[in-house]
C-alpha cells in the first residue's frame, strides 16, 4: 500500500450538502470527507470528471469546484479556492453529524 502525499489533513466527515451548475438546481449529496482545498462526495447524480459545479455547505459556504474523479456515485473535487480554516472548522465540527478531529487522520492511515 502507498502512503498517500497530501498537503492538507484529511477529515472524515458525514455533511449533507447539495451541488448544481449555476443553471440547475441544487442536488443532495453526502460528503464523505473534506479538507482546505477539496472533498469526496456520494452522489445518485453522476458528473464526469472535468465538470465544475457549484457546492453549497448549508449557510456555511458555497463554492466552486471541478470534478477530479468518479468512481460509481462517489466523486473527488478541488475546490477553486482553498476554505478559509474557519469555515473548514465550522463544517468539520458543527455541520458533520459526527465531529471530525485530526487525530482520526492518525488512525486512518495505518
């Protein structure tokens, strides 16, 4: 197994979120985990890699992003813009339906 080279922390999270285009409307989807500059989401909805879309957070943050990969209805964005570490926190510890602490990430990787 190869250990992964990542610039930020990784949290698992549990956030429902929703996706559109600018010209559709939001989709539901389930981030499964998040970090400054990107996120993995499960979606019914599949996107082909490539596609930039919208993503809203709640009331938290709402941001653009591009598709990196799919594999099923699980994709990869890269946000346009890295999260500001306050919003990061907010949707890491108040939106997710479990907290997600760095110390997760520890346990993740072995």
């Amino acid at each position: 197994m190869t250990k992964e080279n990542r610039r930020d922390p990784r949290y698992n999270v549990e956030v429902e979120a929703t996706i559109g285009n600018g010209a559709v409307p939001g989709s539901a989807i389930r981030v499964t985990n998040v970090s400054a500059r990107g996120c993995r989401f499960a979606s019914v909805k599949r996107l082909e890699k490539g596609s930039s879309i919208v993503l809203a957070f709640g009331a938290a943050a709402m941001l653009g992003a591009k598709v990196r990969w799919r594999v099923g209805g699980a994709h990869g964005v890269r946000f346009e813009t890295p999260l500001n570490p306050v919003v990061l926190d907010h949707i890491r510890l108040f939106l997710s339906k479990g907290p997600a602490y760095v110390a997760e990430r520890e346990v993740l990787t072995v």
